[in-house]
C-alpha cells in the first residue's frame, strides 16, 4: 500500500480505499491549509477575544463573512489541486456553498446580534456540507436524507480527526534536520545574545533618539494586554482544530454503508401510540374550534377571551416540533403499513391544526404588543412546521416520493430570504406603526436600540416630534457605547450618525 500525493492512503487492487489519518503525508497543501486556519484563528482572538470582557460584547461580522469566504476558497483551491472537485452534476452542493457564502454575508450587513447567533451554527453546517459535497468527500446526494445524515455525523468529528497531523510533521523535520542543527542554532544564540547586549549599550549610550525610542518600545511592551499568553495558546488550539476540519475534505470519500435494517417498532406498536397521541390532539382540536376560533368566551378563562387567546403559542410550537419529529420516523418505520401511514397523516393533520392555533394566537400577541426578532423567527418556524407536516402527509400517500431535497432547500432559502428582510427594520417599522396608529401607548425603545442601527430610518417616521426626538437620543446614545470593534462591525453601523 503506497501514499499518494494528496495524502491518502491508495487502494489495494481490488480493495476500497480507506482513510488513514494516522500515516497521512503533510504536503504543500496541508501547509497551505494550516497556514489559512492559523491565521483565520488569529484573527478572531486578536481581534475579537478581547472585546468580549466588555460591558457590550458583539458576536464577529464582517471579520467572520471574511475568514468563511478565505477558507472556502481556500479549501476548494486545495481540492481543486488534488483533482477532487465534483463541480458537473452537483446541484446540491452549488445551491449549499452559494447559501453559505450569501448567508455570511449577512454577518457583514446586519448587526442583529440574536440573527448572527442563529446563523452562526447554519452557516457552520452548510459551509461543511458544502465542501463534502463539492470535494467528494461526501458521495451520497448532498440535500437526500441520507446525505444530510452522513454530513452532520461527520461535521464535529471533523475538528480532531487531523489535529495532530502538524505536530508529526514537525517531529519528523526534526529528525530529518537531525541534532546537528538543533546544537549549532543553540551555540549561535549562546554566541549572539552577548554580542547584541554589547552593540545595544554602546547604540544607546551614541544616540539619544534611538534610545528614547528603545525606552518607548519597553514601556509599550509593559503595557501589553496580561492576556496575550491565553489569546496566543487558544489561536494555536483552535487554528489546529481549524486545520483538521479542512483537512478532512482531502479525505477519500466516506463508505457508503448497506442499508440499515428496518427498526424492529411491530405496526401495533406504532399506530397504538399514534392512536392515543391523535385522540388527545382531536379533543384539542374541538377546543380549539368552540372557543378559540370561534370566539367564544366562559368563566374559566383567566383574564378572559384577549388573555386565553394571546397566550401559549410557545408551547404549542414546541410540542408541533417534537410532533413532527415522531412522525417523520414513524412514517419510515411502517411505511409498509396502510395504518400506521393512515395514523400519521390523521396525526400530521390534527398537528396543522395546532399550529393554525399557534399562529392565531400569535397574530393576536403582535397586534397587541408588535413584532420582536424572536417572534419574526418563530413565524418563519411555525411556516416550515405547516410544510413538513403537510409533506408528511404527502409522503404517508406516496411513500416512494422524496420530499426531503425539496423541502431542505425551500427551508434554507426562506431563512436567507428572512435574513434579507432586514428584522430589525422590519420590527422597527411595525412597532413605530403601531404608536402611530394609538395601538400602542409608548415604544419599547430600550428594546429597539439594543438591537442595531437598523431601526434608527424606523424611528425617523414617529409622527409626534417629542417622542420622535427622544426617540432617536436614546437610541443614538445607547448605540454608540455599544459600538463594536472592527472584527466585529457592519454596514449596518452606517446609519448611526457621528458624535457631536
């Protein structure tokens, strides 16, 4: 068995190739790529690490939007030299790379800290799905079930299965130096510092700007930043952890395993949970038809009819979530089975219901109190419920249709398109509606500066002067002591005006 150039273990004739970290060569690409990964690792703790002792911490934009868009090149351009990209025919992985790159973007845009949180583990997940697929190192369809499995199982693993591969390489330079070396650097540091010592006092005694510009660089170098040794030690950590992760797309392609066998769940077993999971969730729905939708009020409502109707919509989306995700395996599980499909439709169904309850109730709450980020967010969710449910439904009639690869790419492509809404614009624009129109009494201001400069155009339309300017001096005056670092910044801070 020989090790070929990319440095992965070349078949047997007639055998699979396997992947063997552990005597993977250390070429020009791995240095390339632990070169890109060091230097992305010491960007963000240099210029990131810092600023989160602050009292107003940011998560990274633009300096994220640019380390994604660098490794990514960087990782393409190494498989490109490898002969490994699957460009032809790879729709997925074209569609998976352009969403995380254009979904980076967004941290460069906007400055919502919440979005940058939640988008910090998709743009993670795609940008890895991505590369698997573009470099082959993930052979199954990049959207199909399968293969969305296949990648998350090998997403964190990813961080550490070449970890080591720099340290052996540095070992085995040293072997191949050999002592010799090692003695002669040692003999000229011991020959060297004293002469410096000498030159240095005899410069500095001549010239009395060279020294006082050596006595400016000592007293900044005792000014340092007492966390130096820690920002160093974590960039060297992640940044090999960071070489592993991009390393692991020079991988050969993963096995694709036999299918798995089919769980051992009896159908009775099966359509009896489903069965008492529906009854619970029809006599919910009768409710819901009596009194929600149907306006109806009675003495057990504690605060009457607007309390019980604008409450509870949380829960209900979590439990149409945790739901969902009975279904789905019951539905592969029985799949040969008209019943246990039948119950999971009549399930699914009823679920529908329960989410039109949680948006009815949802609806009430924003004409009450307005929009916020996190209710934005949980429309998008409780939109992408109503969708797979109604998928699964379709899959309980068609089990051969693949639902999957189409509902995976209409969910990414809503959350860029939220993304793209500008939420913080958006909640803005409604809550100044709101006032204006006498819905609401007073603004949450305080809420609304402490998500980005994006609401200051919003706040320009409140009709009243007073509450307008008074308005825009909080806004302004929290937003400017919140001000990121570079790292951290968008062009979303383009709208606070300067100090005066």
């Amino acid at each position: 068995m020989t090790i070929e150039e990319s440095g992965t273990l070349a078949a047997p004739e007639g055998g699979r190739r396997e992947d063997a970290p552990s005597r993977r060569a250390f070429g020009k690409r791995e240095w390339m790529l632990l070169a890109a990964a060091l230097l992305a690792a010491g960007c963000y703790f240099f210029c990131h690490f810092p600023y989160i002792l602050q009292r107003y911490s940011h998560l990274p934009g633009v300096g994220l939007t640019l380390t994604q868009w660098l490794l990514t090149a960087v990782s393409l351009a190494a498989a490109g030299k490898a002969g490994r990209l699957r460009i032809r025919k790879n729709g997925a992985g074209i569609f998976l790379l352009a969403f995380s790159l254009w979904l980076g973007a967004c941290f460069a845009r906007f400055a919502d800290d919440a979005l940058r949180a939640m988008n910090l583990p998709v743009v993670c997940l795609s940008t890895a799905l991505a590369l698997a697929s573009l470099t082959g190192t993930n052979p199954l369809p990049a959207l199909s079930g399968a293969g969305l499995r296949l990648g998350f199982r090998r997403f964190l693993p990813s961080f550490f299965r070449h970890w080591a591969l720099p340290i052996r390489a540095a070992a085995a330079m040293r072997e191949k130096n050999g002592p010799s070396r090692l003695r002669g650097l040692g003999a000229g540091l011991a020959l060297g510092l004293p002469i410096v010592g000498v030159a240095m006092c005899l410069l500095l005694s001549a010239d009395g700007m060279f020294d006082a510009l050596f006595q400016d660089s000592l007293q900044a170098l005792s000014g340092m930043d007492g966390s130096f040794p820690a920002r160093l030690l974590l960039s060297m950590l992640f940044g090999l952890c960071l070489f592993s992760f991009l390393a692991s797309f020079l991988d050969p392609p993963a096995p694709e395993r036999e299918k798995a066998a089919e769980r051992a769940f009896s159908p009775v077993t099966l359509s009896t949970v489903l069965g008492m999971l529906s009854a619970v969730y029809a006599l919910f729905v009768y409710v819901q038809f009596r009194y929600l939708f149907g306006g109806a009020e009675t003495a057990r409502m504690a605060g009457g009819y607007a309390e019980y109707a604008r409450s509870g919509f949380f829960q209900l989306v979590i439990l149409s979530v945790l739901t969902l995700l009975l279904i789905l395996p019951c539905i592969q599980w029985g799949r040969r089975s008209r019943a246990v499909r039948g119950l999971c439709a009549l399930t699914a169904a009823l679920t529908i219901v329960i989410v039109f309850s949680a948006f009815f109730r949802m609806r009430l709450y924003i004409r009450a109190f307005g929009l916020s980020v996190l209710r934005v967010v949980t429309l998008w969710g409780m939109a992408m419920i109503l969708l797979s449910l109604a998928a699964s439904i379709v899959k309980c009639c068609l089990p051969d249709v693949k639902i999957c690869p189409a509902l995976t790419a209409l969910a990414l492509a809503t959350w860029l398109g939220m993304n793209g809404l500008n939420v913080d614009n958006l909640v803005a624009r409604n809550q100044v509606r709101l006032y204006n129109e006498g819905v609401l009494s007073e603004m949450d201001v305080s809420y609304l500066s402490s998500l980005s400069p994006d609401v200051l155009p919003a706040l320009e339309d409140i009709r009243d002067d007073q509450a307008r300017q008074s308005a825009l001096s909080l806004a302004e005056e929290r937003l400017h002591s919140a001000a990121p670092a570079p790292y951290d910044w968008s062009l979303s801070w383009l709208f606070l005006p300067g100090k005066q």
